[in-house]
C-alpha cells in the first residue's frame, strides 16, 4: 500500500544528488578564495613575498607610460582624481610643518614630478603667500599643470629633472614629492640636489607608494652614494586616512 513504483526515485534522492554537484562550485571558490589569501598573507607579512609583490609591482609600473599623449591625458583625467585625497594630506602635513617652523609665510615650496599640478593646487590653496615651483620632466604633463598658473608668478611649472634642480644653494623651504620618486632615473643625484637646495631649516617631504617605494636598505645605499648619512633620509609610513596607509613618507632635514 506504501510501497513505491520502481521507476520513482527515493525520496530525497534528488536533492542529495544536486547538492553533490552543486557543492563543487562551491567547493571551487572556497579553494580559490583560500589562495587569494594565502597569497595575500604571504605578500603582506613574508619577506620572500614581499620582495616578489615589490618585483612585479614595479615591473607593472615600469610598462605604464603616462609622461606623453595620450597617456599624460589620461593620468590627468583619470588618475590623478583618484589621489585628491592624498593630495589633501600632503598639502596639510605641508602647511603644518611649515607653520610650526614659521616659515609659512612667503615660503618657497617645490613639487617634484608635479605631474597635473594637483598636489601645488591644494598647497596653494593653504598657503596664500608661499610662491610654489611645480617642476616635472615631461613637457606634455606641463601643458595640463599651466592651466593652475598665475599670473604674478607665485604659482608656475617648469620643466626639469630631479637631479639637476634649476635653483639655487640653500633657496627652498619646502621639497616635496608624490608617485614620482621610483620613476628617478638617479634617485641618488636626486637626493643630492634636493639636500642642496634645501635651506638650513628646510625639509623634504616624499610620498611614494609603499610597494613601489626603496626599502630602508636600498634607501641606505641611495643616501650614501649621495654623499648623506644612511640616517639623514627617515623612512616612515605616511598618516592622513585609509589612502594615505598605503603610502611612505621619506624625510630629509636641511642641512647648516
């Protein structure tokens, strides 16, 4: 009476057989999510993995040319946005330093790899009196930071290379820098320059992403063969939000 017919399946049999075929896709992203993060873990907290992410970060990088047309236009439209955060910070950390040392009035500030001109609009924008240089190697970057010109001079952009700085001995206030120093050519006859230029009571701010940026050891040799203490250039993590984290601050005091 209760029996069933040989052609009906058992009850349930139907659902165990999908759940069966069902859990492998299941099973196949838990698997796959498993390697991401193992992957990240190793990246993030390994020295072997660290080193490899560096590797193929600056390799990926090093292929992205953005210092021509078109690809100037599109870091300018594109990209440059992305990092108006940044920009904000290191406009304040700027105005902040130079406040506390008083030197924010009539302040002389130059951004290296200037770029757009998004970084000497937010400096600008917070310190009325400061005459700030943006200077940047690409010509085609330039025409992008002219438009944020003024006309009385306290605001303009020239074209030049970090390791040959068209200013004089001890004449800045201020040397900054973002996403531009892993694209030095030099970063040693760089680092010269900028500890040239730099007044007694000067400072140089860089921000360089964390997984482009030199390691303390690679900074070392940098300072050394630019004729500076291992010391003298301070590798810290940057402060200034959730953006900022993923970025480094190198410092280097002026010297008497």
């Amino acid at each position: 009476m209760f029996g069933r017919s040989k052609n009906t399946p058992p009850v349930g049999s139907g659902s165990i057989e999908a759940g069966a075929g069902g859990g492998r896709p299941g099973r196949s992203l838990r698997r796959l999510i498993s390697a991401v993060l193992l992957f990240g873990v190793l990246a993030a907290f390994t020295r072997p993995g660290q080193r490899a992410t560096r590797a193929v970060a600056r390799r990926l990088d090093a292929r992205v040319e953005c210092f021509t047309e078109p690809g100037s236009s599109t870091y300018a439209r594109v990209f440059a946005p992305l990092f108006g955060r940044l920009y904000s910070s290191v406009a304040e950390d700027v105005a902040r330093v130079l406040t506390s040392r008083r030197r924010h009035r009539l302040a002389t500030i130059v951004d290296l790899g200037c770029g757009p001109g998004d970084l000497v609009v937010e400096i600008a924008s917070r310190l009325k009196d400061a005459r700030i240089v943006g200077l940047d190697l690409s010509p085609s970057m330039l025409l992008w930071a002219g438009r944020h010109a003024t006309t009385d001079g306290r605001v303009r952009f020239v074209v030049g290379d970090a390791a040959d700085l068209p200013f004089g001995d001890a004449s800045v206030d201020v040397v900054v820098s973002t996403l531009s120093m892993h694209h030095w050519e030099d970063p040693s006859d760089a680092f010269a320059e900028i500890a040239r230029v730099l007044r007694p009571d000067g400072i140089a701010l860089l921000y360089d992403l964390s997984l482009l940026a030199y390691t303390p050891s690679e900074m070392a040799k940098i300072a050394e063969a630019a004729g500076l203490e291992p010391g003298d250039i301070v590798r810290e993590r940057a402060r200034g939000g959730l953006v900022a984290s993923f970025f480094v601050r190198f410092k280097l005091e002026g010297f008497e």
